[in-house]
C-alpha cells in the first residue's frame, strides 16, 4: 500500500489508509515479550477497528474543535508581520491551514496517540516537539481520563505559545507543560530532573543525526518496559535510516514501524549507545 505523500495527512482517504495497515500490523505483536506489547496491540487494534471509549470520543472532539481554531490564533499572532510583508488575510488564513496541516499529527494518529497513553498507564512522560499542541493534547487528555500522569513537551519555536494555551483552554495544563528552549539544552537537564520516562514521543528534529542523538540522549533515562514512539520515520531517507539505527539500539526489544509512526519497547536495564554506535549513527 503506497500513500501519496502529497495527499494531506488529514484526508479521510488517508485515514482509512492508514487503519488498513495498522490491522494487518497487529499480529506481529502476538506473543511477543516486551511488557507492553499487549497494551500497544489493544490500542492499534482498537484504531483500526475505530472503537473509543465514551470519554475518550468526548475528548478528541474537543481536540479536533481546538485544531480547527489553530489558524485563526497563528494569523492573529503574525498579523504585523502580515501586514509588513503585504500579504493579505485571507491568503494568510489559508496558508496557516496548509502548515497547520501538515505540522500536526492526523487525527488518525492522535487517537492512537490517546489509546496507546490509555493502555500504558504512564507517570512520567516527555514529548520532544510540541509544535502547535495537538499531539501533546491527545496524550495529556489520556493522562486526564487515567486521572495520572504528566508530560513535559519541549520546542523552541514561539508558535508553541499557541500550544501552551491550547492546553489551558482544554483543561489540561496540570497534565502537560512547555519547556521551552533549544532540545540539545533543556533535555539534559530535564532528564536529570524527572526520569525515570515510562513513555516518550520524538518529533522534534527531522534529521538523521538529530533524530538519533534525542533518541539516545532519552534512552538511559527510560524505565525497563518504557514505550517511545517516533514520527515521521518514513518521510525522508534520512529519518529511515534514523529509525533503522534506533530499532537496532540496545535495550530496544520491540520496533514496530507503522509506516509513518514507529513505535518502540524498551526491556531491561538501559545503557547509554557506545562511541562507536554513536558514531555509526551519524555516517
Ligand atoms: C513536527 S513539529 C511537532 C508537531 C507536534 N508533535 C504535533 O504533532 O502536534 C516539530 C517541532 O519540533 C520543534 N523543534 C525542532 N527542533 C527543535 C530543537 N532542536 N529544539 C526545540 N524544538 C525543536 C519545532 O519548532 C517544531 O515545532
């Protein structure tokens, strides 16, 4: 099954596209020994099959609701650039749309995002790349139906402001916080402070080296049986082979590529990548 990558990622074409290959995905989970694989089979199989609790349909609504009013709050935060550069506003809505669009996670996505958090039952959880809150709201709202749990999301760009109030209009700033700043400074320090990370999610950078030095920067400070989950691991050949070098890391006992979003189970002790993996890394 071959998705066009110029069809946008909200499209309902895509949506089914993308239950079709999570259906035929799930097996590989049967009988596999990472902790977590059950729970990570239970939220994929309850995506394809398009099943969601009472609670968690109320919540995605009122997520949905919130990235439909995302342009609106991008235009008005960039009107006196709008206006220096003469464009106009109608033109400057639609082009929020577009980035809007494609820098958010589809909503296919986002409820697999809200189940997988759903079955795993995490403490402590990070995300890296907050963008415009719409990933982080379906975790953090899954944290909230749990009744436990936070997250801390980072970006350094200033749309993730947009972010932060997103998450106090839903109601959820007490289960998800900006850290804002450059990832390769705050994460360090943040690891140190609240690990262990029982669940992550990488979509900061799009790079291979990026993607793979976050990913080791995270990986010591992850909880025997944590889950991290990566996007975008196909968008270009250079987040490939990022996700092929992290599948193969130690102390990473499940990698399950999902087309666009991969999704990881760390087992045992973690230890930290050797120079040399380091450095195989980023050839
Ligand atoms: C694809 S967007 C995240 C989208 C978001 N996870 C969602 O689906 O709603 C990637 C974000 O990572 C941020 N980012 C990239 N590199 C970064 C870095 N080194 N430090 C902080 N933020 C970074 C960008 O500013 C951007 O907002």
């Amino acid at each position: 099954m071959k998705l066009n990558a110029h069809i946008p990622p909200t499209s309902p074409a895509v949506t089914v596209a993308h239950r079709a290959l999570i259906a035929t995905r799930i097996r590989r989970l049967y009988g596999h020994h990472h902790p977590r694989s059950g729970a990570i089979a239970r939220a994929l199989g309850d995506v394809a099959a398009g099943r969601l609790a009472a609670g968690e349909r109320e919540w995605l609504a009122r997520i949905e609701a919130r990235r439909a009013e995302i342009p609106f709050e991008f235009v008005a935060a960039d009107a006196n650039a709008r206006s220096d550069r003469g464009i106009d506003a109608a033109e400057h809505l639609g082009r929020a749309w577009e980035v809007c669009r494609w820098v958010s996670i589809p909503p296919v996505w986002g409820r697999f995002l809200t189940r997988l958090v759903g079955e795993l039952s995490p403490g402590c959880c990070i995300e890296l790349g907050t963008g415009l809150g719409v990933s982080g709201a379906h975790q953090a709202a899954a944290l909230e139906l749990l009744g436990r749990g936070h997250m801390t999301t980072m970006d350094n760009h200033e749309a993730s402001k947009i972010a932060e109030r997103g998450f106090s209009e839903l109601g959820l700033e007490h289960r998800i916080a900006l850290r804002f700043g450059d990832i390769d400074e705050t994460l360090a320090p943040l690891l140190e402070q609240i690990a262990p990370i029982d669940y992550a999610l990488l979509d900061a950078a799009h790079s291979e080296s990026e993607t793979v030095r976050h990913f080791d920067a995270v990986l010591p400070y992850l909880s025997d049986g944590a889950v991290v989950v990566l996007d975008d691991i196909t968008q270009t050949s250079e987040m490939k082979r990022a996700w092929r070098t992290i599948a193969g890391r130690d102390g990473v006992s499940l990698a399950l590529g999902l087309r666009r979003i991969g999704v990881l189970g760390i087992s045992g002790p973690a230890r930290r990548p050797s120079a040399e993996s380091r450095r195989s890394a980023v050839r």
